[in-house]
C-alpha cells in the first residue's frame, strides 16, 4: 500500500538543501530545489552516508563522504546510472509537504 505522508511544512527546509525524514518504516531525504520539492532514498549505496545533508547543485545532490553524486529526477548515480536509490512521489497540499513511500510489509 502507498500513501502519501507529511513530513514537513512548507518553509521547513530552506531552498537549496535537504532534510531526513522517518516516513513508513523507510529514511527519505526531502530536497527543496528551484523545481520544487524532489525526494530520495536518504542513504548512499555506498556506504551508507545520509544524503540530506549533502550538498545540491543543478539537481544533483552529492555524498558528503566520497563525493558519489545522484540525481533527484531518477535517483541515478552519475557514475554509473544503473546504480539508483530510490525516489518518492512529492506533492505540496495546502502548506504541507507530503511524501507517497509503499509501506513496507511485515
């Protein structure tokens, strides 16, 4: 089952950056761009950094341990665009900032 989840209220992030959120058993990173609010998986394949608090440029937002950069679009590594984290469905509902995650089963 998806359903779309609160994480936060508009103006909570600042533009230009990101913040983790717990959301349905699962850590997405919440990105305020030019574009809107985009969302991914919040942990690098590679070792597990949290991409929150990495730094965005130009959609792409980059590891703050081993430089590995991923777009918000697809959640593809730029290095190899097989690798992707996962992204999220992003939607704004009145001043909410709301995140679809499937649930995960038990």
């Amino acid at each position: 089952m998806s359903d779309f989840h609160t994480v936060a209220k508009v103006g909570d992030i600042p533009e230009g950056e990101g913040q983790a959120f717990n959301v349905a058993g699962r850590t997405v990173a919440v990105f305020n761009t030019k574009e809107g609010y985009q969302a991914i998986d919040d942990f690098c394949p590679h070792m597990g950094a949290s991409l929150a608090s990495g730094p965005l440029e130009d959609g792409v937002v980059v590891c703050p341990w081993h430089a590995w950069g991923f777009q918000l679009c697809d959640g593809a590594w730029l290095d190899n665009p097989k690798i992707k984290v996962d992204c999220f469905e992003v939607r704004v509902v009145n001043d909410e900032i709301q995140v679809r995650v499937e649930q995960k089963s038990e």
